[in-house]
C-alpha cells in the first residue's frame, strides 16, 4: 500500500504553523441515570491539546480510550463535561448566532461506518446537498453544480448523483461521506477511522485522496486510527491516548522511532514488520485496560505498565511476585467496581447482605508456586481475607499501602522529552526513577 505525503517536517511546522484547534483540561464524562446509579464513564479525563492549521494530528490508542470520544467533542457532537475547546482562538461553547453556525461549518466529521452515516433513502446527490439545504446556500441549481463537483473532487462520476449509497462500494461510500463533509467549505475535519473497513487497495486510495485534499484546500485534520503503520506515513504528528488521557505527544518521525512513554513504546513495538525474517523486541501487556468509570487514582497505565515504579523495600522481589500481586490486586479492584446482580442489589436495599463470591482459594492458587518474604505474604493474606469479607476497598488499601508506589498514587506530569518538540507523562522522566528495567519479552 503505498500513501503519499505531503506534510512538511516539524521543525518548520513548530515554528511557523498557528494553532486552529487548542483543548485545555478537556473532559467528557457520561453519568448513569438509571435506578442504580454507578460511577460515570470518564471517556475523556483532562486533555490538553494543540492542532496547528494545515496538520494532520494522528490520535492513536487501544479500542475505548476515548479517541472517538474526543473527536466528536472537538466538532461540537459532545458536549464537554469540563474544560475548553478553542476554535481560531475563540470557546466553542461562547460561539452564538452566526458565529457559532459558521463554526459548524468549520468543523466536520467523516466517520467510520459510511454506510451507516449515509442516508439510504436519500440519493447521493441529496446526501451530499444536505448541508447546503440547511443552511439554504445559494440557489438550487447553485446546490446542485457544487455537488457535481464535489462528486468529481473525490473521484466519483456526475451520473452517480442520481443512485443511492447502497449501490456503492464501501470504499465509494466513505468518499461520499468525504464529498458531503466537503460541501459546506470546512477548514477542520476529524477523520474517525475512516478507512479501518476498507481493503488495503481501497485504503490507499482514500488515504491518497485525503491527502491531495488537503494539499489542494489547505485542509486541518485529525485522524484516528488504531493502525499505527497508516499513521506513521499520513500524520505529522501523532497523541497517544490511553483511558482518557493523553499519554505522549509529538513528531511522528521521532515518536516511531524512539517512543518516550512505556505505552507508546508497547504500541510501536506491535507494529508488524513487512519484512518476516526481522526479529523485533515486542512488549506484551497483560491484562486489559481498566474501567473508565473507576480508572487508577495515579498513572492510568499503572495496572499495566512493565517500567512500573516498584517500592524500594522490595527490589528483591522478582517479576513473577510482582505479576502475582498485581493480578490480585486487578481482582480485588473488580470485585469492588463490578456492578452486582440485580437480585445483590435489592437484597443490599433491604438490609440484607449481598452474596459475596471467594476470593481466598483464588488467591491460594495464584500465590501456590510464588516466593514472597513471610512479611509480604502476611500482608498478602490480610487483603485476602478483608476482600473474602466483602471489604475490598480495605483489602486495596492494604495492597496499596504495602506495594504501592508513586505510580499508584500520583498522575504524572507531562514532561518535555527530546528536543522539547515532544511531551511524554511519565514517572520516568523524573531523574529519581530513571532507570527503568528491560521492558521486552524474554
């Protein structure tokens, strides 16, 4: 699959390109309204952000890091719980009147499905025409000539303004959607995945064709992908989110060629290598992520992290205690944040106590072949037997207060990393805790 690209190199872009878009402390949480009300869902927890106009930002993470979410905030279609998304230096959410219609042009979204984004009852042509409709631009016949055009921007023919998206290929479809989220003349556009759906040939081709789009209308783009090889040829710059926070940000040459932040590290060293001879050091996460609606108190990554920052007492310990304690105190902390059963709940509502599921014999077999100091295995049946009890957040206290570290109870600041064009949160970079042990399988 071969991609053109246009963008130029970042030392020029830091210097000379201004920032169309700017995020500062940006959240989106979604509460739960039913009966039994739970934690919100922190889809996006506190991002600062800058997209410099004329750039494409690639915002790469694993599924449900809140990618999508954050695109869609960007373009008006989530209303931020807190924080501020700037536009051409002015709040979005101060826009009135013609001023905030005018934005809505602005900023448009391509997204991931364009099947399911299209209108099947309506033609092409009428997809396309929809936003000029709304907001009555020009003439009908005005309408109609922008259209055609369009349709002949994104490869498409004049006699396919009269058939209906279903009579399309996917790849078509998505270059569809691309001509409708052109009509209203925007300057920013967040691209959600658009290509993941299509065959690799389609792929290039819609990549290409966005990439003389932008080259052509002086276009702003943020394009999430979860296909760090696209990325790395489409983007000139690339953020890496992880439960809602982004984790490391930066060049897209120096980020794929040496990642700063643990995470980013694991997500480039999955990248296949076209090339099967090649040997490459893969970094394996165990465990997925946390929940969103009860992410870790310090460093998001932290339940998951190989350079976690370990308390000095027990450098003796070696990575299969450490993987032990870990895996448990994961299960505790589910057990705590799992919703119970409906039947659990109302038994709670009427005084009595909830069925609670053994956890010792769990424990028991997970520590049977694990060599822990008496010290540490005593604390270790402590929080066992609290959690058997149904006190989980007294059996994580204990687990916390024993094994914890500054990893498990502090977010790490963003720190500038290389020539400074890069930011990476990490405790690592703090010189006390920068020696980190070897992160690749063995």
């Amino acid at each position: 699959m071969t991609i053109q690209r246009h963008h130029k190199s970042e030392s020029t872009a830091e210097s000379t390109a201004e920032a169309l878009v700017a995020v500062s402390g940006l959240k989106k949480h979604y509460a739960d309204d039913g009966f039994f009300r739970g934690s919100p869902v922190k889809a996006v927890d506190g991002v600062d952000l800058t997209i410099r106009r004329g750039e494409t930002l690639g915002l790469v993470g694993e599924s449900g890091c809140g990618k999508t979410t954050l695109g869609r905030t960007l373009v008006g279609l989530e209303t931020p719980t807190a924080g501020t998304v700037r536009y051409d230096g002015q709040a979005i959410d101060e826009l009135s009147g013609e001023s905030r219609e005018q934005w809505r042009w602005n900023a448009q979204m391509v997204f991931q499905d364009p099947e399911s984004s299209l209108n099947a009852r309506l033609t092409v042509g009428e997809v396309v025409a929809e936003p000029l409709e709304v907001r009555d631009w020009k003439t009908e016949r005005d309408r109609r000539e922008r259209v055609f055009h369009l349709l002949d921007t994104v490869g498409l023919r004049r006699e396919h303004f009269y058939r209906y998206p279903h009579q399309f290929s996917g790849g078509q479809q998505q270059r569809i959607a691309i001509a409708r989220a052109l009509a209203p003349e925007p300057d920013f556009l967040v691209l959600d995945e658009p290509v993941s759906a299509l065959d690799a040939s389609v792929q290039a081709k819609v990549l290409n064709l966005l990439a003389d789009l932008q080259a052509e209308f002086g276009l702003t783009y943020v394009f999430i992908a979860h296909d760090l090889g696209v990325v790395r040829h489409l983007c000139d710059r690339v953020a890496v989110m992880y439960l809602g926070a982004i984790m490391e940000r930066g060049p897209t040459d120096e980020l794929f060629a040496a990642p700063a932040n643990p995470y980013t590290k694991a997500l480039v060293s999955a990248i296949p290598d076209p090339d099967p001879t090649a040997s490459r050091d893969r970094i394996t996460l165990r465990n997925s992520p946390p929940s969103p609606r009860d992410p870790p108190s310090g460093c998001p990554f932290s339940t998951r992290c190989p350079m976690k920052i370990r308390p000095a007492e027990y450098d003796h310990l070696d990575e299969a205690a450490w993987r032990a304690i870990d895996i448990l105190t994961e299960v505790v902390r589910e057990r705590g944040r799992t919703d119970p059963s409906l039947r659990d709940r109302v038994r709670s509502l009427v005084g009595r106590s909830p069925r609670f599921e053994s956890i010792d014999e769990f424990a028991a077999d997970l520590l049977s072949e694990i060599s822990l100091p008496e010290g540490a295995r005593t604390h270790v049946s402590e929080a066992v037997r609290l959690a058997t009890d149904g006190r989980e957040e007294a059996a994580l206290k204990r687990l916390s207060d024993e094994f914890g570290g500054v990893c498990d109870d502090e977010f790490p600041e963003s720190h500038s990393v290389t020539d400074g064009h890069r930011r990476s949160r990490c405790h690592r970079h703090r010189p006390e805790y920068a020696n980190p042990p070897d992160l690749t399988d063995e």
